[in-house]
C-alpha cells in the first residue's frame, strides 16, 4: 500500500509543477502581450505628433 501511495503523492506532484509552469508561461504571455501593444501604441502616438508638426510647417512655407 506504501508504494501506490507514493506514486500517487509522485504523480500529483509532478502534475502540480506541470500546471505551474504553464501557468505561469500563461500570466507571462498576457502581460508581454498587453506591455507590446502598449509600446506601440505609444510610438504611434509620438509618430502621429511628428507628422502634425511637419504638416504644420509645410503649410507654413
């Protein structure tokens, strides 16, 4: 009986790292991707700016 308990314990250990890892590769990923399109949108903006001072001067010549 000592040894199914013990692959039993064994099994669900592994299975707990198992969901771990993913889990946490998971939460990494969210947050990777809401960080990237955070970036971009930041570097649109500032791109949008450039463009509205350089019309602004073209017009100004």
């Amino acid at each position: 009986m000592k040894i199914y308990d013990k692959e039993m314990y064994q099994k669900e250990q592994w299975i707990k790292s198992v969901i771990l890892v993913i889990g946490i590769f998971i939460l990494g990923f969210i947050v990777g991707y809401f960080v990237h399109n955070f970036e971009k949108q930041e570097q649109i903006s500032t791109l949008q700016k450039q463009v509205n001072t350089l019309q602004k001067e073209v017009n100004s010549l």
